[in-house]
C-alpha cells in the first residue's frame, strides 16, 4: 500500500511543481530515523530529566557538568548517526530551485552532512558542533569541533565487567548513559573544558538555549528571505511539534503571504497539523519515508 494517498501526493506535486518560493521548517522527527531522539513525548527524557529542562543557561549554571555530560552524549550520538533519505531529499531540492530555503531547529549537524547547500540552510538553533565560552562578556567562539569526546573526562564509560573472549574484550560496549539506571561518571569543575581565550569561564555548546537569542545573522537572512518578494508558495513543516518560538512563528509568516503548508509528521494529533485549511496538505508517517516519496 502507498504511504501517501494518491491524490494527495499528485496536488501537492503539481503546487510543488509550479512554485518558486518554497521554505521548510524541520525539527527533531527529521532525525528520529536516524535514531536521535526528540525533544517531547517518547524519547524526551534523558536519565530522569527533560531534554527541555537540560536546554537552559540556568541548567547549565546551576550543574554544568550534568549538561555537558547531556551535551557530549548527544555529540557522540550524532557524529554516529548518518543522514537519512529525507535529509538527502531536502538537499536535492535546494540545488534544484534556487528559491528553497531550509530552516532547520535540528542541532545534530545531519543535513550539511547530507550536502545541503549552506547559503539555503539556516540553522536557527545553533549547532552541536559549534561552542563558545559561556562567560558574557568574552565573545570567544569556534565552529566545526568534532574532538569526541571534547575533554576526556567526558568519554563515555564502557561495561568494565570481565569479558569473557577477546571479541568482547575489544567489543567492550560503551554505557547508555541516557538510563538512569547507569552510573554517571564524577566530574569535577575542572574536568570541564575551559575558554582557551579568557582562560577563565567555561566553554559550552553553542546552541540556543531557552530564552536565548537566536543567531542575529540568521534572524537577519530570514527577514531579508522574508521581505524579498510579497509571495511564498510553499512551507513544509516537517518532523516539529511547532511549539517553540520565534521558530514555529514563521509557519504563519508564510502563510500570510500566500503559502499553502504541507506537514509531515508521525503523529496526526500534533500541534502544527491541527492548523490546517483547506488546500494544506497533512502527510502522516516517518518523515525518512515520507519526504523522499513527495519530493521524487
Ligand atoms: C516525527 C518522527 C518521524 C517524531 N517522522 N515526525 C511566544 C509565545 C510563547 C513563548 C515564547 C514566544 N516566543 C518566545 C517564547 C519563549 C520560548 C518558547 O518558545 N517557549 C515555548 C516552549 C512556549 N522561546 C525561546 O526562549 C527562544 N528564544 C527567544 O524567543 O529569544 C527571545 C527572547 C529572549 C528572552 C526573553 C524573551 C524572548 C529560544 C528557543 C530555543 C529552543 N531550544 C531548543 C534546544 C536547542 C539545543 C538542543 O538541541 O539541546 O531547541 S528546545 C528544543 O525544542 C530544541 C528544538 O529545536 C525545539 C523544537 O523541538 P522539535 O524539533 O519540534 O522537537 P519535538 O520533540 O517537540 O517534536 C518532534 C516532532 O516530530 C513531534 O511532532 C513528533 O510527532 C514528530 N516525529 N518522529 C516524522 N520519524
């Protein structure tokens, strides 16, 4: 049986087809396929804590080592991951038209992976990869660390019981330590990686935490994306609940200046397709499956 209803897909095709302003809004469902878990329902939670709790400067204040730990974790598991069909898919159609523009809330660094165009992605939560001191009043940043893990005392601990055979000895497996039920290594402050410029404040990820600004530079292209033309064809809104701000906003900029939307989801009772009208389109599935399919 087709994922897609048949006529669906032909309608959205054809409006595909004709337009030329044509953004996307991604989010964390993007990458569930590749095995990185959401941020809300199933998969949230990380130990005992709520991956959106963990996503705050007062977090980090109050226990930075719980959040880097977070932070490491989830830059190994990225590094692991590879981009899946819809990744690739979204990449695809920025090098056919040059009026797509992605923007992305995902930090997990899969779509450059899977050669999306970097003038037609912008990243509006920061990346995992990128990192800057924490201290307000120094400006030190870097893009593009992939050291894994960034100091070593947050190296991943491995199951230390005695291996029975020299494959396991070698396969030694590394902890999940997203499992409460998983001793978390000690840390001490000074175990944490420190600003190599102020040599005093600690680095942290550079992502977007709540009630952080978004990146002016790329709030700024957006707007400039924005006010260029006084039509948009198209928003895809793929794999987001659609509940954090300004991101979900611009599901409704677009509509205001003509876009039909189309939303890619697993989930029918999910925020972002209880707005729909008529002439929207709602795709229900994975989104690895489902973009491919739409975009062919
Ligand atoms: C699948 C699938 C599969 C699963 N296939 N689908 C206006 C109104 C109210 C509040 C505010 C407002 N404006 C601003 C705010 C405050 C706040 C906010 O929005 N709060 C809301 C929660 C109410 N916003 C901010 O603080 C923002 N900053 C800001 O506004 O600055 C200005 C300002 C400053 C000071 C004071 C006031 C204003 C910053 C927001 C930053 C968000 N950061 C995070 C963490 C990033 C770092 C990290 O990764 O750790 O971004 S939080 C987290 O949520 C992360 C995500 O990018 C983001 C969105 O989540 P996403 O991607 O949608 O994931 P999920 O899990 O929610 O959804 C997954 C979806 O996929 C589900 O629907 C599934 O069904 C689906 N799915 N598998 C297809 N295989």
């Amino acid at each position: 049986a087709p994922i897609v209803p048949p006529e669906d897909l032909e309608s959205f095709q054809q409006h595909l087809n004709k337009s030329t302003r044509i953004l996307a809004l991604l989010g964390a469902g993007l990458s569930a396929s590749s095995g990185l878990p959401t941020f809300r329902g199933a998969g949230g939670l990380w130990r005992t804590h709520e991956a959106t709790q963990l996503a705050t400067p007062e977090a980090f204040g109050r226990d930075p080592g719980l959040v880097w730990q977070f932070y490491s974790y989830r830059r190994h598991k990225a590094l692991q991951a590879k981009p899946n069909p819809a990744h690739y898919a979204l990449a695809e159609l920025a090098r056919k038209k040059d009026g797509f523009m992605t923007l992305s809330q995902n930090v997990d660094g899969l779509s450059p992976r899977a050669g999306h165009p970097a003038s037609q992605l912008k990243l509006l939560h920061g990346s995992l990869f990128d990192v800057k001191c924490s201290d307000f009043f120094c400006k030190y940043t870097e893009s593009a660390n992939y050291t894994d893990p960034i100091v070593p005392a947050l190296e991943i601990p491995t199951d230390e019981s005695d291996p029975t055979t020299i494959s396991a000895l070698e396969a030694r497996a590394e902890l999940d330590i997203s499992d409460e039920n998983v001793a978390l290594p000690e840390l001490r402050i000074s175990d944490l990686p420190r600003c190599p410029l102020c040599k005093k404040g600690l680095l942290r990820p550079g992502v977007v935490w709540f009630g952080e600004m978004l990146p002016t530079g790329v709030i700024n292209d957006i707007e400039k994306w924005m006010s260029d033309s006084a039509k948009i064809d198209l928003i895809m809104v793929i794999g987001t609940s659609a509940r954090v701000y300004p991101a979900a906003g611009y599901v409704d900029s677009a509509r205001a200046k003509g876009a039909r939307v189309a939303v890619v989801n697993m989930d029918r009772n999910d925020a972002p397709a209880r707005g729909l009208y008529n002439g929207d389109w709602f795709f229900e599935g994975d989104a690895a499956k489902i973009v491919p399919e739409i975009l062919k």
